[in-house]
C-alpha cells in the first residue's frame, strides 16, 4: 500500500517509520529498498483489501496523477 497511518497523519513509506493499515488498523512496517518499489506492507500475512494485487511501477505511476 502506498499509504499508512502514522501518529494519526498519511505518510508514505520511509524507512525506520511503523505505522498502522487505513483499512484494517493492523501494524504495517514500510518496505524501502533498492529492487521493490517503496510500500508498506502488514506484518502478518494477510490482505485486508479484497481487491489488492501486487504493484507494479506502472500501476505506482499511475497513482501518482491522482491527489493524495
């Protein structure tokens, strides 16, 4: 997911940040790195969204027209 909650505001994910999913309210941890596209991700596997699906750096883009 491109966004999560962070001491109560939306942020992006950035490394050493933990915060909690929009959705679900579960623990997210962001995932930044060289090879993925920067994202958070729960901690546990699970997918709270019934319409996830992996992005990709086209789909990121795509997201980017639009305001946060």
């Amino acid at each position: 997911m491109k966004f999560a909650s962070v001491d109560g505001q939306r942020r992006e994910a950035a490394p050493n940040l933990s915060g909690t999913c929009p959705c679900c309210d579960s623990p997210v941890i962001p995932k930044c790195g060289p090879i993925r596209v920067e994202h958070w991700a729960h901690k546990r596997v699970e997918h709270c969204d019934h319409w996830w699906e992996n992005e990709t750096p086209w789909h990121r883009d795509w997201k980017n027209h639009f305001p946060d």
